[in-house]
C-alpha cells in the first residue's frame, strides 16, 4: 500500500514546474525523506518554512515554527535522536545563532540538514540580497576541531538533488550537512523536472544492535534512538564509546574528535563533487561555485567561442574542500580566477593548493557577477602574465 | 530576450515576471525568472526580471534590457539606462512622467485606472498590463500567458482576470473597445 507521502509526492513524478530555488529544496527534502521541519521564517529562506508548513501535514510529517533559531536547530537534533529525518532552513543571521547547537550536532553525530540560503551581511546587512558570505563561516563557524560538509547549489533543479544528497551525506557519515544556497539561486525561478519518487535514493539510518555501541568502535558508528528499548546518553561534552561524559581523560577527547575529523577526511574523495571542463592549453582556469558559477560558465564558454582556452572549475562540494580537483586545475593553468559574491572567501582556500597566482574577482552589494564582468577579467588575464583583476582589500 | 517588471511593492511587479517566465516554459522556452525588492512589504522598490531563451541561460542579472516595463517613476528613472537603444518602453502612463521622452519606441497605458474604472480593482492593473505587452512584445505566445495567469491567479477570480488580459491586449492591438 502506498503512503500517505507516496502518494501525495507521485502526484509530481516526472512534472515539470517553474520554482523558486527554495521550492525546490523544500521537495527535495520531501522526497529525501524529511519527516519534521522546525525553523523560524528569515529572507530569503522562508519559502522553504512555506512549502515544508503547507507539505509536512500531508505526508505525515510535522512543521513547528520556533521562537529563534537557536531553538529551531535544537528541536531538529531532539527530532533526529527521536527517529526523525529533520531539517531547518535560514539565513545568516540566522545561521550565526544555530552555531553552538551545530558543534553539539557535530559532536553527538546528529545527521541532520541545515539550509542557509545566504544573503548580504554581515549582521542584518542587506535583508533582501543575495550573497555568498557565509562560506567561511559554515566550516568554522562553531568551536573546537572539527570537519564538515557543505554543498552548494547553482541552479533550481540542482537545489532539490542537492538536498536529497545532504540528507544522504548526513545519514551516511552521521554529521550535520549544511546546504549552501545564496539568495541569488534560493530566489530565482526556472524549469525544475522531478524524479520518480521511487527512483530516489535514500540513505536509511543504520541502526545499532543491542550491545553495540553509538559513539565509538568504528568510525562512523550506528545510532540508536531514543525510546527503542535501550539506555543511551548523549551530551555535547567529551564522552566515551558508551556515550558516556568523560571530560578528564586526554586519550579520550584525542580519540573521540580525531575520529570526527578523520570520518570525513578520509571520505573527502568519495564526498566530494564537482563539474570539471577542461580545454587543451588553457593558460587561465576559472573556479567558481553556487550562483557565480552560473554567469563564469556562461563567460568561460564566450571566451572559448572567441578562440581563447580557459578551464573551468566548478566547486559543488565546498567542503570538505574538493583539493584533489583544485590541485588538477591548478598543475595546469597560470592563473586561476575566483569570482565570489565575497571579498575572497574561497580564494583564500585555493591559495593553499597553487603556487600560480590566484585572483579573486569579488562582487559584494547584493548583485551577481554578469558573464562580461568576468569575462573581461579573463581577457585581461588569459595570457597567463599574472596581472590582476580584483586584489584582495 | 530580456525583460524587467519594474515597480512599487505591491503592484503586481513579481507575479508578472512569474507568469511571463511560465508563459515561456510553456512555450517550450528556457526562461529564469529573478526577483528584487526591498524589505517593506509595500511601496518600497520592486523589480523582477526574466530571460528567455531557446538554449541553457547562465546570465543571472541582465545587463541590458530588451523590454522596460515601469510602473513608477522611481522604476524608470532607474532602470531606463539599463534599456537597449532599441529596445521597448511600457509605462503607466498615470504615474511615469518621461519629459521630453527617452527616444525608446514606447508604448504608454493608463492600466491602474482601468482596472479600477473597468473591473473596480486596481488590483487588476498587472493583468491589463500583462495584456498590453502581450500585445507588443513578441516574447511569449498569448496562448502560453493566458494558461499561466489562469492557473496561477486566485480561484474564483480567472474570469476577471482572463477579462483584464483581454482588455489591455485589446488596446495594445490599437482595436477599438
């Protein structure tokens, strides 16, 4: 017998709809399996609250409006641990309160998706504009060592399967997955064609057998959920196998965060996604990811059309950062150009992988980058002569 | 083709650029639809752009303009620079004052007064308006435009609104009423 989700969700198989960016990461949830929602409205990210309030109800699943973000991200780790798939969705301001609780998911394993549709700062900033200033912030934004994963969208079908594969990529390495939108893509429209419900796949939570325990013995262990029959304990401070505190041990806390990091690090190849297009004797690579990526393909192509070779790199994974990828961009070309709705976020990150110069083409105000923006600065640098376009301030 | 709705919040300036971009999608088009406005809910400047295309579009914010459609001065005195030499003008004619002119080929409708003199809802202003520039702009097809605003305007409300198309198509063909 079908579901009540099933069939509420088949009713969009294989449609074609004109939505917003939002939309379309509020279906890819659905259809990732997302069973409760709980969040605080914020530009640009309260059409995903719209959708999920308006759909959860219809397919079992529960919508709760919270009094802050900080309470949204805690609702959504207690769902988690009571079996829930569970996703919040904001914006900077935002995503700058559910910090803490995005260590505490970090260091409980908590799989969980967190949306922040990223938009003008910092603080309130420009509340309506889009912006890609929260790139930084979603690898460091929360203390203590730690690995993440953070994806980032550039078009509106890509929101919906990038967040089906956040609830994946949780689910699979037990870590909260922070979907990287920028309020560019979040609120733009454009032609989104939906899967089969059945055809999608989901990572289902693997749960753990009596006696095995939750938090240690490999390195992404099994859960076990609350109120299933066996005593577990979960705290953000330093705690063994068990689950159980022990905040005095130097062996214990080394053990526990190395594991953390290393669930992720060692995975980084497996996890990491990205768009590659490169030309013979390309001189000049551009690198670009979320909304920007959208006019730096449309310039590397024109730049191509008009006879000059420029490589083209797109991140999909902003972390953990793809350098395999940039390494192989960067053993090829001169120079490397970022355009980044920033003053250089991921520049700075490609710096670590080339010694050839690296050039940061920002744009910050609320406005994306036109093709001809950046491809006049790809005419000004594809001879490889390293002069530069955008120095860092 | 590019095209931008432009405006007071309020107005109707982000559901015509829906519609429009629907329309295209329907029309078998690729089309992007991008929204711009401030954060009041009404009276503060609003914009929506949309770019249609046969092939894949990568360009998020045009930066030239195939078709102006101001519904306010503000909107026009901002965004005229933006537009082609040959490009197309729409104006309010009620609340755009434009001098001695632009030298756009311009078309100019009183939307705002119909609506309210002829349907007795301003609220109807976009959908004459939608019809006048389906009368002038060969950008999307009526058919498309008409079954876009018919499946995304209120229930209960598709007559009036399907009329108000009408109406402001049928002073963009220059036929008499």
């Amino acid at each position: 017998m079908m579901t009540q989700r099933q069939s509420r969700l088949s009713g969009f198989d294989n449609r074609t709809l004109f939505l917003l960016g939002d939309e379309a990461a509020a279906y890819g949830a659905l259809y990732a399996g997302c069973d409760f929602f709980a969040g605080y409205p914020i530009t640009p990210a309260s059409e995903i609250a719209e959708v999920m309030s308006r759909e959860l109800p219809r397919v079992d699943g529960y919508y709760v409006q919270m009094e802050d973000e900080i309470a949204s991200l805690s609702a959504v780790i207690g769902a988690v641990w009571a079996g829930a798939k569970a996703m919040t969705a904001t914006s900077g301001p935002g995503f700058s309160l559910m910090q803490e609780n995005i260590g505490y998911a970090i260091m409980t394993e908590t799989p969980c998706v967190i949306i922040d549709v990223q938009r003008s700062g910092p603080s309130t900033g420009q509340a309506t504009k889009p912006a890609q200033g929260d790139v930084l912030q979603a690898r460091w934004g929360t203390h203590g060592d730690h690995e993440i994963i953070a994806l980032a969208p550039s078009s509106v079908q890509e929101c919906f399967e990038l967040t089906v594969e956040s609830f994946n990529l949780a689910e699979k390495y037990r870590i909260p997955v922070i979907l990287l939108m920028d309020g560019e893509i979040g609120h733009l429209r454009e032609s989104i064609t939906f899967p089969a419900y059945e055809d999608v796949a989901r990572e289902e939570r693997r749960l753990a057998e009596p006696e095995v325990e939750s938090f240690g013995g490999e390195d992404v262990p099994p859960m076990s959920h609350f109120g299933e029959g066996r005593f577990i304990h979960v705290t953000g401070s330093t705690h063994k196998a068990s689950g159980m505190r022990d905040v005095s041990t130097q062996a214990v806390h080394e053990d526990l965060v190395t594991r953390l990091c290393r669930k992720i690090v060692d995975a980084c190849a497996e996890i990491s996604s990205v768009e590659e297009d490169f030309v013979d004797g390309a001189k000049i690579g551009v690198l670009a990811y979320g909304a920007t990526a959208r006019p730096a393909r449309g310039a590397v192509l024109e730049a191509r059309r008009a006879g000059c070779a420029v490589d083209f790199l797109r991140l999909i994974t902003i972390w953990p950062f793809p350098e395999e990828a940039v390494k192989r961009l960067a053993d090829r070309v001169d120079t490397i150009l970022v355009p980044e709705m920033n003053l250089g976020q991921i520049a700075r990150e490609v710096e670590r992988f080339t010694a050839a110069p690296v050039l940061p083409l920002s744009k910050i105000g609320g406005v994306p980058h036109t093709i001809d923006e950046i491809l006049d600065a790809i005419r000004a640098n594809g001879s490889g002569s390293g002069s530069t376009v955008g120095q860092r301030p | 083709m590019n095209i931008r709705f432009s405006g007071f919040g309020g107005q109707g300036i982000v559901l015509s650029g829906y519609i429009f971009g629907v329309a295209a999608v329907f029309d078998g088009k690729q089309a992007l639809q991008t929204q711009s406005y401030g954060s009041e809910s009404r009276g503060g400047g609003c914009r929506s752009d949309v770019i249609i295309s046969e092939d894949e579009i990568f360009e998020l914010a045009p930066p030239r303009l195939d078709v102006l459609v101001a519904l306010s001065q503000a909107a026009y005195d901002a965004y005229l620079p933006a537009l082609r030499e040959d490009g197309t003008l729409i104006l309010e004619d009620d609340l755009v004052d434009t001098g001695n002119g632009s030298g756009h080929r311009t078309f100019r409708i009183k939307a705002t007064d119909i609506a309210h003199k002829k349907f007795g809802r301003k609220i109807m202003a976009n959908m004459v308006m939608l019809g006048f520039i389906c009368a002038i702009v060969e950008a999307v097809s009526r058919e498309g435009l008409e079954r876009a605003i018919l499946d995304n305007v209120p229930k209960g409300t598709e007559e009036m609104n399907q009329q108000a198309f009408e109406e402001g198509y049928r002073i963009g063909k220059g036929e008499p009423g």
